[in-house]
C-alpha cells in the first residue's frame, strides 16, 4: 500500500504500514486509488484530466471522502476511453445528487454517502434499538453505548447494587465536599474487582459532582471530571478485612483527604462501613445528617431531644468513634429533610464540630 499525503512523516508512515511517495508516483504505481481528505482549494479537482492521464492503465477510482476531489466529466472520459477500469463514488459535487455525468456507465458504482440507508436497513436499525432499550428498562443489560461500558443481561443483576453503592459513596463524599476537589481514588477490592468497574467508577464521579454541578450524569462525569482538571484513579486488589467485596472513595481536596468505603450486603441494599478510619455500619436513608463530634457523655441524649423537641422522627442512629473521647461520627437517617434552624441549634450542642445535612 503506498500513499501521499504532504503532512505525513516517513516515520509515522512506516508505522502505519504505508510507503510514502509524492502523487506523481502514486498515479503511475496504483491499481486503485482511494481518497481519505477533505475538500479544500488545494484538494478540488485532485484528480483531472491530466493526473488521470498519468495513471495506470486500467485503474479503479474509489471515491468516499468529500464530492469535488475527482473532476467527474474528467473521470467519464477517461472510463468511456477504456484508460481507467471503473469507479465506486457515494459522493458527487452537486447532492443530493439527482443528475451526474457518472451515472448509468456499466463500470461505475453510484450510492448515497448513506449507502446503507435502505428500508431494510432503517427497519433493521429500528428494531435494534427498541430491543436495545428494552433490554435496558427491564434487566439492566446495556450494548453499544457510545461513552458507557457494555453490561450483559447476566451482569446487570450483580453489578447494579454495586453501582448504587458507588454512586451513593461519590454523592457522600461530594456533600462534604466544600473546597476544590484535585483528586478521587476509587479501590475496588474482593469480588467487585472483577466486574466492569469502569460502570461503578462513572457512577461514582457523578454522586461526587452532582451536588455542585447538578446537570450531570454517568456518560458526562467522567468528561466533565477531566475538562476541571480532576484525576479519577481506579485500583483494584484482592479481598481484605471482614468484606467480601468493598469499594472506597478517596477525594483529595485543595485542604484534605475523606475516604468512605461501602459495601453490598445479601439483601442487595448498600451500606457504609467506614468513614475516615472509624468503622461504622449504616444505611442510606433520602434524608441523612452526618455530624462530628469528640466522644463524651451527654452528646447522644442532648442531639436526640433537639430532633425530639422539633418534631423530627429519627429512623436510625449509627455511631462510631477512633478511640474512647476522641473524635467520633454520627449518622442519623430522619424522615424528613432537618431545617436550617435545627441543624443550627445542633451545630451548637456541647461537643459537636461538624454539622451537615445528606440527601441520597
């Protein structure tokens, strides 16, 4: 295969397996000649009547790039003249193309540039994505999704709670998250390290980005995390600890590093099992409060009447700590969304050091 092309390097050419020459060679060598270029002024009319009288005898022109790269009552001559063998074009200078001098000569093949838009083919393409979308709706199962990973029938089951988790582990991390972020590491370890982490990586910058970008979703996070200069690492390794399958988020920010790692319980529901080093065993509820607080007597009691004396129900309360009267974690799951004026009062409890409300 030999080609011309002025912007190519030698080197480049030999990698992609190709024999440079100038065009002057190339009409002279070539059985068939292709074009992949644009229409510009320097490429109109490429081929004329006096390039096409320096080629082989015999050749074939195969035309797919651009309408106007051949001169097409040149090309007519020369295969009415028997010097050139035939012609395949799907494009023409004037389209669509109704009349052309192309047109009707035994040796030429004419289609539209979507040769391939026949009824059969639109009816074909239509079923495929009805069956496509079905699959999805129904099990899960995602094919030939342009910026998404293919999910078969049989994965979707195991791999969705999986991608709820990490979703809900970027989303926590994210409403925390009040300085720019620089960094998210996500660790896959034990079994989950072994499906389609991309899937779960997607998810999980998107619950870290929606609640400062709220337009987003699993195909633009990743994009959208790139284009602000944030670095998405993902790392995976064999089972450690108590978890058969466990995944951490870890977001560095312009002042520090959360980490909050989670896991898929035998229910399907995700839970989080770490945050920040202290060891915790939760669920997650739509409406969530996540505070810090040291570790003394009368925390509890005083944090529950305040939710108490407000008329807000408590669902769950989950509590860890680093050490006795060191820092500790609280996570309450309420049924319904804490004022302004609540979580006010909290953050003025004895104790507390961090007040933050979580929607999931």
């Amino acid at each position: 295969m030999i080609a011309f092309d002025p912007f190519l390097s030698p080197e480049r050419a030999l990698d992609l397996g190709v024999e440079k020459v100038e065009l002057e060679e190339l009409l002279a060598r070539s059985d068939f000649i292709t074009f992949h270029t644009p229409l510009t002024d320097k490429t109109k009319n490429l081929l004329d009547a006096a390039a096409l009288a320096k080629c082989k005898k015999g050749v074939r022109i195969i035309n797919c790039a651009r309408g106007g790269l051949v001169d097409e009552k040149a090309l007519r001559a020369a295969l009415d003249s028997g010097h050139v063998g035939g012609a395949g074009f799907d494009v023409f200078v004037t389209e669509p193309a109704t009349e052309n001098a192309l047109f009707g000569h035994p040796n030429v093949v004419c289609t539209p540039h979507l040769g391939a838009s026949t009824a059969e083919a639109q009816e074909n393409v239509a079923l495929q994505v009805a069956e496509q979308m079905s699959d999805y709706l129904i099990r899960g199962a995602i094919s030939n999704a342009v910026n998404f990973p293919s999910i078969t029938a049989e994965e979707a089951p195991r791999l969705r709670p999986y991608i709820e988790l990490a979703e809900k582990l970027g989303s926590f991390a994210g409403q925390l998250t009040e300085t720019g972020i620089k960094r998210v590491q996500i660790t896959y370890a034990g079994s989950v390290a072994s499906m389609k982490i991309k899937a779960m990586t997607s998810a999980a910058v998107a619950g870290l980005l929606r609640p400062m970008l709220r337009d987003i979703n699993v195909v633009s996070a990743p994009i959208i995390a790139k284009e602000r200069g944030i670095i998405v690492e993902e790392t995976t390794r064999e089972a450690v600890g108590d978890y058969d399958s466990l995944i951490t988020v870890s977001v560095t920010t312009e002042t520090q590093t959360r980490d909050i790692s989670g896991t898929v319980y035998a229910d399907g529901r995700p839970r989080i099992v770490n945050i920040k080093g202290i060891r915790m065993d939760a669920e997650f509820g739509a409406s969530m409060i996540y505070v810090t607080n040291q570790d003394k007597p009368g925390f509890i009691g005083r944090f529950a009447s305040t939710l108490g004396d407000a008329g807000i129900n408590i669902a769950t309360m989950h509590f860890g700590r680093k050490e006795p009267g060191g820092d500790a974690i609280a996570l309450v799951h309420i049924d319904s969304v804490a004022p302004d004026e609540v979580l006010a009062k909290i953050t003025k409890l004895p104790l507390v050091q961090r007040v933050k409300p979580l929607v999931f």
